[in-house]
C-alpha cells in the first residue's frame, strides 16, 4: 500500500512531464496564462461569458492570426516585417478594386489579394536577402509604399465587398456561415499545421531556424541563405494575402491608406507566443497560443469599460513583458 502511494507522486510527475515534452514548456506557461486571462474576463462580467462574445473572439483572431503565422517565419530568421498590415490592406484594396471597378469575378479578385501581397514579400525578401539592406528599413520602407499605393489605386475611396446575401457572399461562408458559426478558425488551425509542417518538417524551415541562429556558419556550410531569407518574406507575404480575405469577409469595407498598427498586432502574438526577436527560436503553436491571448485582451478589455487609449496601454505592456522575458531566457542560456 505504501509503494502504491509513493507512486501517485511520480505517475504525476511523469505525466506532466510528458505534457511539457509534447508541447514545450513555455507553450504549457502560455497556455495556462490564455485560460486565466479568459477565466478573469468571464469572472469580472457576466456579458463576457456568451457564445457572442466567443465568436466575436474568433471573429478578431482570423487576420491577426494570419499575419502572426506568417511573419513567425520571419522573426525565425531574425528579421522583421514592418509592411505586414499595410501590405494586407493594400492587396485588399487592389481585391476590391478588380472586383467593383472591372468587373471581374470575385475568384479573380480574392486570387489577385493573394498574389499582390506575396508580391510584396517577395519585394521585401530581395530588399533585405539579396540586397542586404536592414529588415527594419526596408519593410518600414514597403510599408509606406503599400499605404500610398492602396490610397492611389483606389483613388482615396474605400471599397465594399459582397455582402453574405448578395449572389457572390460564398466566401463569407469560408469564415462564418449564416448560422454564425466561426468556420474560419478551421481555416486558420488548418494553415497553423500546414505552417508548422514547413517549419518544422522540412529543408526551408531548418534552413530559416539556421539563419536566425547563425548566419555566417549556415553560409559557410553551402545554404543558399539569400534564397531561404527570402523565402521567409514571401510566405509573410501569402499570409498577408490570407488576412487580407479574412479581414474583407469578416469586416466587407476597407478604407484606403489604412493597416498601419495591425503589424503590431501579429508581431505581438509572436513575440507573446516565445518567439526570439533575436532569431532561432520560435514556433507555430507558440504563435497560435499568442494569436488568441491578444485577441481575448482586445475583446475582453472593452468589458471591464476600459477606453481604447487602456486596451493599448495594458497591450503594450504584454508585449514588453514578453520581450524581457525573451532577453532573461537568453542571458541564462549564454551563462
């Protein structure tokens, strides 16, 4: 009876430990810190506690999502994308565009979304790979460009999708359908693992792990690192082009010259998600858990009647929290 009871202690152990090897110990920390951020919001007002609310969250998590699994890529290599919300609103802008002004058909459109913005990645990836110019300057640089762009194909006025009961509202359908049930988060958990399968499974994603860590070393050990630096721009940029759509479907009118401040969205849920701002280390599922604690705080704060000026705020210093523990998780592994 005795040896029984000393191994409750140990089969505890042993399946906490198997939890923590599965998803990483810092995936496990994020994820109890998204409960209780949501168990706090649900216990300080009731209003937050309904399906609609729920909803609304998914609803916020679709862009910010996309944009967020993209530039994790990015961030891997110890880059930075600055252009990610512009470049999304702009690829938006040129969808609407195509579809109210020339009459093409909504498939058309939503495929000129996407390739618009991997354009820009692509621009970005050569900008900063091939050119060697600094990731910051360069995407600050795209970013201003995909703002101005946006205002000048659209002629300063913004530009309405279909709406759900008009005959080309099907894509709506992709993100939520007519019973208002979020069917694009299937979408993005979809994307999620698909990303993570690159990332992780395959020759692009250690050499982009490569990269962040050690630049030099991977190029001396024959990498072709221009290609898989910008590699990462590019699938940054086919995420903008996703949050783009998910963005259009679930909003429908897009204002020209907007997006500035949306990176800040996805970058947070990276950073927030255990992503080295320094490179090398970073994950998909990290980014995911991220996505939605930003996107609890956003809907979540509005209940406690705080103004928009607190939500940023009290977002800010998520952000900064993370980045310290970031630096703190380094300094011990450099000792």
């Amino acid at each position: 009876m005795e040896n029984q009871l000393e191994n409750v202690p140990s089969q505890k152990n042993s399946w906490l430990k198997s939890i923590t090897n599965r998803i990483g110990l810092q995936q496990l920390i994020i994820l109890i810190v998204l409960f209780l951020i949501y168990g706090f919001f649900a216990f300080m007002s009731p209003a937050f506690r309904t399906s609609n609310t729920l909803t609304s969250i998914l609803d916020a998590s679709y862009y910010v999502g996309f944009l967020a699994l993209g530039v994790t890529f990015v961030i891997i290599t110890g880059g930075i994308d600055l252009s990610i919300g512009t470049n999304m609103m702009c690829a938006a802008i040129t969808g609407g565009v195509i579809y109210n002004r020339f009459g093409a058909p909504l498939w058309l459109a939503l495929l000129a979304i996407i390739a618009m913005a991997t354009a820009f990645g692509l621009l970005n990836g050569l900008l900063v790979a091939k050119l060697k110019l600094p990731a910051f300057i360069a995407t600050l640089g795209t970013m201003m460009i995909t703002r101005g762009l946006s205002s000048i194909l659209s002629n300063v006025q913004t530009e309405t999708f279909p709406l759900r009961d008009s005959g080309d509202g099907w894509y709506k359908s992709i993100f939520r359908t007519g019973n208002n049930f979020p069917t694009g988060v299937i979408l993005l958990l979809v994307m999620g693992i698909i990303a993570a399968i690159v990332l992780n499974k395959t020759k692009i994603g250690r050499y982009i792990f490569a990269i962040g860590s050690n630049s030099e070393a991977t190029r001396l050990s024959g990498v072709n690192i221009v290609r898989s630096e910008a590699t990462a721009y590019v699938i940054a940029g086919f995420f903008a082009g996703l949050a783009a759509i998910a963005y259009a479907a679930t909003y429908t009118t897009i204002m020209p010259g907007a997006g500035a401040g949306f990176e800040m969205d996805g970058i947070a849920a990276v950073v927030v998600g255990g992503t080295s701002l320094s490179g090398g280390v970073g994950s998909i599922l990290g980014t995911m858990i991220g996505v939605f604690i930003m996107t609890v705080l956003k809907i979540g704060l509005p209940y406690l009647d705080l103004q928009p000026h607190y939500q940023i705020f009290i977002t800010g210093f998520v952000v900064i929290l993370a980045v310290y523990v970031d630096i703190y998780r380094n300094r011990k592994k450099a000792k």
